[in-house]
C-alpha cells in the first residue's frame, strides 16, 4: 500500500509501519535489507527526528540501534529521559548506500509517513537531530545559529540540536547533546507540572460547584 500525506482518523502507528516495511516508493526500496519506521509509543511527549537508517538500522529494522543510537541513549540516560517514553524516527525510513546523504526524491517519496507519524502522536516537542532533519523540516542550511534553542512553528515546537554521531569523532561535542536534552527534560518536567496544575485545578473547580 502507498503513503498518503493526508491523515485519517483509522490510521495508526503500526499501519504506517507496515506501509514503510513494505514500501515501493523510492529507489532504496531496492537496496535496503530492512525499511526503519520509526519506535516508541503513541503518547510520546517527544518525537525524535535523526537523518536516515544506517548499517546496524538496516540490519534490525530499529532506528538508532548502532553507535550513534548508544550515543543517543546514553544522553537520554543522564538527562533522566526513558527511550521507552520517546518516539525515535527519521527523515527517511532506508539506508541510503554508504550512508550518504538522503537525496530530494527519496526524502519527498518518505514525507508523508513522518507526516502521518507526528499527527498521530501529536507531541509537544520535536527534537531535531542534525543538519538533515534540520532543514528537511525547518529549512535552512546551518544549525549553527539555532542549535540549542527551541522554535515554534506552526504551533509546533522543535528543540534542535546536533546528531548524535557528530561527537564520534569529535567528543568536545558529547556535552553539548547531553546539555540540550537535559534542557529538553527540564522542558518536559515543565511541561508535565503545568498539566497537572491545571489538571487539579479544574477538578477543584468541579468539587466546589458540586459541595
Ligand atoms: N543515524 C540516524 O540518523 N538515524 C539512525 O537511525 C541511525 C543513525
């Protein structure tokens, strides 16, 4: 079956994820082992957006499994984040050979499952991971001037920061990842508290026009 960019009240995350193990819809269709849909649970806080499945990805069908995903997982441990509680995807769902860079076609024919993939879990933050995801959803050619920071756009909020595998070769970069998603997990709490304030205050409301 094809993507469709438009979302539908029966689409689900495991419907998308069969329609990308399946998909025909670019040329890496040809030469990928296994597509990555993307994990995690549908009332993710927080979706993470990453560049593209490389070797280890291809071989399991996870995202972020391989020496970048420790990367990743050991700067979500310290700054208190669960990979369990996170959905974890990227701009485009195969391998592109040799891990290049995903060209125009093959991130157009993928849009529209990342599309589907954040209406249905509608999160409050997206963490961009990188250049790629940088521009393939904000545009703009440099992190630089807003690595770090939070934008809206749309209504939509996305934290960005550097990718993971930057600070393989350059360990200097290690702290600044780990120091955006600890700002990304004080966001969180943030935003948690806030919900439950309101939470009991409308229930206070409720008790004292009933009693
Ligand atoms: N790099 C990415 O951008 N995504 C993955 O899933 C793995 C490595």
């Amino acid at each position: 079956m094809v993507a469709t960019a438009h979302n539908n009240s029966n689409d689900t995350l495991e419907k998308i994820a069969s329609e990308v193990i399946e998909c025909p819809l670019c040329k890496l269709s040809r030469s990928r082992k296994n597509a990555v849909p993307g994990e995690g649970q549908i009332s993710a806080k927080v979706i993470f957006i990453g560049e593209a499945p490389g070797k280890n990805e291809d071989e399991t069908g996870r995202p972020f499994v391989g020496v970048a995903g420790r990367i990743l997982d050991e700067a979500l441990q310290k700054a208190g984040i669960e990979r369990s509680q996170v959905f974890i995807t990227n701009i485009i769902k195969c391998r592109p050979p040799g891990n290049r860079i995903p060209e125009d076609d093959e991130r157009a024919a993928c849009r529209p499952y990342l599309d589907r993939q954040i209406s249905l879990i509608a999160p409050r933050i997206i963490c961009l991971l990188g250049a790629t995801a940088y521009t393939a959803i904000l545009g703009g050619k440099s992190i630089k001037e807003n690595r770090g920071k939070i934008i809206k756009r749309n209504g939509q909020e996305y934290l960005i920061t550097i990718h993971p595998a930057a600070t393989i070769y350059n360990k200097n970069l290690r702290h600044v990842l780990e120091e955006d998603l600890s700002s990304l997990s004080t966001k969180i709490k943030k935003m948690e508290n806030q919900e439950r304030n309101s939470l009991l205050n409308y229930i206070g409301d409720q008790n004292d026009r009933c009693c």
